[in-house]
C-alpha cells in the first residue's frame, strides 16, 4: 500500500494528512486548523511537521492528493497550487480529489452510512450538492456534483440515505419538512484525512495525472473576487 500526502483547504476549514501504509496497521495522521485568511501559511508547516513526525521524506509518498473542489474558488486555488509545488519539486504524482465524495467518506466512517447525500454551503444562497453510493470498497456517484440554490437538491430517494455536509445548517429553512433532510449532520466539512483514504483506491485505479495537469472542479463561473479572497491571494503571494 502506499503512502499518500492529502491537502485540504476549499472551506474555511484547512487540513493536511498523510496515509502512512508503512505503520502496523497503516495509520492516517491530520493536522487542521481554521481561519481563510490563514490556509496559505499554515498548509506547509502542517506538512512539515506530518512528514517529520512519520520519518519520511515527501519524496517517500506516493502521490500528493489535493481538494480539488467544489468549494472556495481561493481554497481550491491554493490546495492545487500547493500540491503541484510538492509534487513537482519531488516527482510525484497529484490525485484531484473531490470533495463532496471525501464528504460522503467521512459520513461513513461517523455512521457507517453507504448511500449518502453530501452538501456544502457554496454561499449566496447556493449550495454544492452530490450523492453517493458505496459498494465493493469504492464510492460511485448517484448524483453528480451540482450547484443549485438549497431548496433545489433532489437526491434519488433510497433506503438507509444519509445526510452530512454544513449546507444544512446554512440553510435549515430551506431544507425543514424534507425527510431527507431531518436526521443530516450538519457540521460536516471536507478535511484531508478522508482524502487520504480516497487516495489509497484512487492512485490504484489510475486516477493521478502530472502535477502540471492538476486542474480544480469549479462549478460556478467566478467574476469577481470578494475582499476576503483578495487578501488570500495577496498573502498567499507575499508568502511565496
């Protein structure tokens, strides 16, 4: 199995993880901490102090997995720059993650769930949506991720669904009265260490591509940039 560096930083939560298989069992250690305006500066020295914790070198992994959205068009700016950095500068390759599937995994691991419905508050009175299925240790998508405002979200009504993602809290009114919706967790957000996971079946299916073709999955057509992102982008070029 291999060892597989995850970068999570598309809401305003930022992580990092490694999947170490050469730990008896193989073990995912995470670092996060909060704060957009922070992701650039604090994703190294998380990194850093991971790989120096496990004894490994970043030339030691076997792929660099990265939040490839939807999410924060800076976020997901950032894990992909990040993670093309690492990955060139050591030669491996990137694994694009999605975040609504790592969003599904962390639901299974909470509830054991294996139809889920993931939804992320994706602002403006919208939210990122997808539904999951898993079977065969793998996660398919029953529902694509979309962009849609929360009272749009139409997932395939199946037995045993669950819900998890913050969309619901965001916007309870919106959800109130769908059954769908009644038992959600909603202080779900996307974090590294389930990207780490997903990395393990991803990299053994081919999924990784060369860090100059890692790509973020945006859903909605940006235009501006809001004042917040202005200054992330700003401090992210100061600390580069």
């Amino acid at each position: 199995m291999p060892i597989i560096l995850a970068i999570e930083t598309s809401s305003e939560l930022a992580s990092c993880a490694l999947f170490n298989s050469d730990t008896t069992p193989a073990a995912v250690n995470s670092r996060q901490t909060a704060g957009v305006r922070t992701h650039s500066q604090s994703v190294l020295p998380m990194v850093q102090e991971l790989l120096r914790e496990a004894g490994v070198k970043l030339a030691d992994c076997d792929a660099v997995a990265f939040g490839a959205g939807p999410g924060s068009f800076t976020g997901v700016r950032t894990a992909c720059g990040v993670a093309q950095g690492l990955a060139f500068g050591a030669g491996l390759p990137v694994l694009p993650m999605v975040t609504l599937e790592a969003l599904a995994e962390a639901c299974r691991a909470r509830s054991g769930a294996t139809e889920v419905l993931a939804v992320l508050d994706a602002r403006m009175n919208e939210v990122y949506w997808a539904q999951y299925r898993y079977a065969d240790g793998a996660w398919t998508a029953v529902r694509e991720p979309a962009l849609s405002a929360p009272q749009d979200v139409s997932p395939q009504l199946v037995p045993g669904l669950a819900a998890c993602g913050n969309g619901f809290a965001a916007y309870p009114e919106a959800f109130a009265g769908k059954d769908f919706a009644v038992h959600a967790i909603g202080d779900m957000l996307p974090h590294a260490r389930d990207m780490a996971v997903l990395g393990v079946a991803a990299l053994a299916a081919g999924l990784a591509v060369p860090a100059d073709q890692a790509q973020p999955l945006y859903l909605r057509n940006k235009v501006a940039y809001t004042s917040a992102e202005r200054q992330a982008i700003n401090a992210a070029k100061a600390g580069g």
